[in-house]
C-alpha cells in the first residue's frame, strides 16, 4: 500500500509542476501579446523619471534609447520608476534641459503588472 501511495505523491508533485511552469509560459505569452497590441496601436513602452529640480527637468520619459521631456504630463503618473504606455508628438520649441527633447503626450496608460 506505501509503495502506491509514494506513486501517487510523485504523480501528483510531477503534475503540480508541470501546471505551474505552463502559467509561467501563459503569463510570458499575454505579456508579449499585450506588447504587440500596444506597439500595433502606436504606444511606445517608456519609464517616468522624477528628477532633482537642478536637473532641469523635474520629469522625463525615458524610452529605449532616449529621454523626453513632456510639457503636459498628468500628476498621476509623475512617480518615479513608473512603466508606462506612451503616445507624444514631438514639439519644436526650445529644450528646457539638455538631455530631453519636448514633447506633448497625446494618451498615457499604466502598464499593467
């Protein structure tokens, strides 16, 4: 009787794995899929970065390879670190600080975790 119930233990451990390392490859699936959406519908995947008022600029958007210094943005999404989904066009007036070019943001959403 031991020997079927140590079978049954290891069938159900071997299967309680199998179920968690496919939600881990469901979540990497949604979370690619939710990129693709975005980036389909224009948004560009960026970081808020709240600044000392020394910098120059006491916010900027920070994309892959560059910063943005947005004229417009909400209070709300002025926390540091914060990940979002941006739409801006680009402003053609002078820079308020040397390592942002201006832009006016069009829509903003939260990035969902």
């Amino acid at each position: 009787m031991k020997p079927l119930l140590a079978l049954f233990a290891l069938a159900f451990c071997l299967s309680a794995s199998c179920n968690s390392s496919q939600q881990a490859t469901t979540s990497e699936a949604d979370k690619a899929a939710k990129t693709q959406m975005m980036t389909e519908a224009g948004f560009t995947a960026a970081t808020v970065i709240v600044q000392p008022q020394e910098a120059g600029c006491p916010v900027v958007i920070k994309l892959e390879n560059e910063y943005l210094d947005p004229i417009d943005l909400k209070e709300e999404f002025k926390v540091d670190q914060l990940e979002v989904w941006v739409k801006f066009s680009r402003l053609r007036r002078m820079n308020r600080c040397d390592m942002a070019g201006p832009v006016s943001i069009s829509e903003i959403q939260k990035k969902a975790e």
